[in-house]
C-alpha cells in the first residue's frame, strides 16, 4: 500500500513503493509528464470500448475535481476545519447553535470552515465563519439542496454530481474534522474519515464530535463503537483515540487547534516516516517516546532530523525541526497518542 500525505502546502502527494526503497533519490514526476499519462489513459478508453456511462463519469469526476483543485489552490496556505451534520437541524436547535459558536470561534483562530453548503449544520458553520471564512461543496441531489444563502454566489462554492469527489475534498483540503449530529450522510461522512486515518490513507488530523449540552447522540455512538468493535476485536483499542466526543464547543475548538501546537505536518520519504514540528523535542522527551512508543516502531529509534533532500520542494517547511522513524504503518491510533505526547510538552 503507498502511503498518501499533506505536505505543508496543503497538497496530497504519494509515494510508491518503488519509489520508497531505491538506494539513490529520483527527480519527482513533473507536472507535464503526469498530465500527459492522464490523456494516455483517457485514450486507452476508446480502445479498451468503455460504455458510455464509464467514460462520462470519468469525465464529469475530473471536470469537478479539476475545478475544486483550482478553486482550493489559492486557499492552501490557510488552515481549514471540516464541518458535518444534519441538513435538517433548524436554527432554534442546541446543535445547530453550537455549530455558529464552533464556525465562529475557529474563524477567530485563523481557520477556515468547509462545509457542504446546505442549510442545518451546514450553514451554522458558515454563519459562525462568516462569509470571508466559509468554504462550501454541494452535491447536486435529483431533489434540489440550494446553498445557504452565507456562501450562495460566493467563489468558494462549488457544485458536485458525485458524493465520492465531495467526500475526497472535504478531507483532502481540512487539518481538521468537526462532526455534529446527522442522519445516513453524516455517519458516512464519519466513519470515511476514520477510515482513512486508521489506515493511513490520509494525513493524519483531530476528529471532534460535538454533542449537544446533556444529549447523547455520540454518546451512543461511542457505546456502539466500545461494545460492538473495540470488545470483539474489530478495532484496536488505541483506534479510539482518533476521535474526541465532547459537550463543549470551546474544548472541541481546543482540540482542533491543539493538534498543531507542536506538530506541523507528515511525510513519508523512502518509507521512512517524518514528522515536522514547530519545536525540537527535548531529550528527555525523545528517551520517554522511544520507550513509550518502541510498539510501533519497525526497525532503529525515533531521531531527531533536520530537512530531508527529497523535501527540498518543500522549502518553506526548511526551518522546521523533524522527528524520522520507522513507522510500522499500521498503528494510527497510537501515533495519534505520539502527537499528543508532543503536543503536551509545549
């Protein structure tokens, strides 16, 4: 499995497995190299007499992603949070005000918020962001789901015919999840993100559900998850640290900005991990992680780097302290537990 990262510009890169392990480092494929293999495979279509309703969902994916990409890439240097939950919720509900507090608050700290632009959660989130602030993808129902009228109109609005290009830009654009009660969608919407961490095909980021004050809507969930996965060994039980049930919209937004507070970033160079942080670990710090953490590491120790020569496209990022090691990657959860340890000595 190649494993699929951020980097600090805010772009998803993969590496693969051949790449990983050569001895000598190779010049990374260019732009034009990569476009020309999508035309070939594009061609290969026709030859390979693909029906029409392959060739025009091919097509019709590309077109929205393409246009997403280019509508993300003057944003990618903001840090932007997620937000889930119901459509359905009106304004006068607990969640449905919380979710402005939440938009609102994580505004104030710099990010912005993603929504999929609809009304309920979704638009508490832009109204506590702001227009200035909101991001939204709207998915095109044979109903009509119209976008709230905060992001309506507004260049950061995109419209998608396909849930699996909308779920892949909420989480490829976001250093944060935030999950408010919903239905079918956001329960998805949940377990697409879990997914994707506990098995390292995202970049790692804090996953908060928001219940409302006294309710149980997460609760109940995390009973389920508890009883029905963890105790029959269907999950590991370090996996439920990827997530953070919570009543308060102030500690939802702690733990959402938190997370970068020493750590910046991930990346895989020749299947080693590297992590970017704002600060070198003391080593007092590097002994405990080394002793706490020797379960997932795969061969050597946990060292502190500077700047790898594969990350020179990276030049910004050439300042920033690196932890580099082994990882067996299969252990999110408890790399999770890593990146609090680091968080917390702050």
């Amino acid at each position: 499995m190649s494993p699929t990262f951020r980097d600090g510009n805010g772009s998803f890169e993969q590496i693969h497995d051949t790449d990983l392990h050569q001895e000598e480092p190779r010049s990374p494929v260019g732009i034009e190299e990569l476009v020309q293999q999508i035309k070939e495979t594009a061609d290969k279509l026709a030859r390979d007499q693909a029906s029409r309703g392959d060739v025009k969902l091919l097509s019709t994916a590309l077109r929205e992603l393409r246009y997403s990409f280019k509508v993300f890439s003057a944003l990618r240097n903001q840090r932007k949070v997620t937000v889930f939950g119901s459509a359905r919720l009106p304004s006068s509900h607990p969640s449905y005000q919380q979710a402005v507090e939440f938009g609102r608050r994580m505004a104030e700290a710099g990010y912005m918020v993603i929504t999929g632009a609809a009304a309920g959660i979704m638009e508490a989130g832009h109204v506590g962001a702001g227009r200035e602030n909101s991001i939204g993808i709207n998915i095109m129902l044979p109903f009509e789901q119209a976008a709230n009228p905060i992001i309506s109109g507004d260049t950061k609005l995109m419209h998608l015919k396909y849930f699996f290009t909308r779920k892949l830009l909420f989480v490829k654009e976001c250093d944060g999840i935030a999950l408010f009660p919903g239905g079918f969608g956001t329960l998805d919407e949940g377990f697409e993100v879990l997914t994707l961490v506990q098995t390292g095909k995202s970049h790692i980021f804090p996953i908060v559900m928001v219940d409302e004050p006294g309710g149980d809507y997460w609760k109940r969930w995390d009973e389920f998850i508890r009883d029905c996965l963890d105790k029959r060994g269907l999950i590991s039980p370090a996996d439920r640290s990827l997530y953070f049930i919570t009543e308060s919209v102030e500690d939802a937004v702690e733990r959402v900005t938190s997370f970068y507070r020493v750590y910046h970033s991930m990346r895989y160079v020749k299947g080693e991990l590297v992590l970017r942080l704002r600060r070198e670990p003391s080593a007092s710090l590097l002994a405990r992680l080394n002793r706490d953490f020797a379960d997932i590491i795969e061969r050597g120790v946990i060292s502190v780097s500077g700047p790898l020569s594969l990350e020179a496209n990276e030049p910004a990022l050439n300042d920033l302290p690196r932890l580099r090691f082994w990882f067996d990657r299969k252990s999110h959860g408890r790399l999770r537990q890593l990146i609090d340890v680091l968080n917390a000595e702050a």
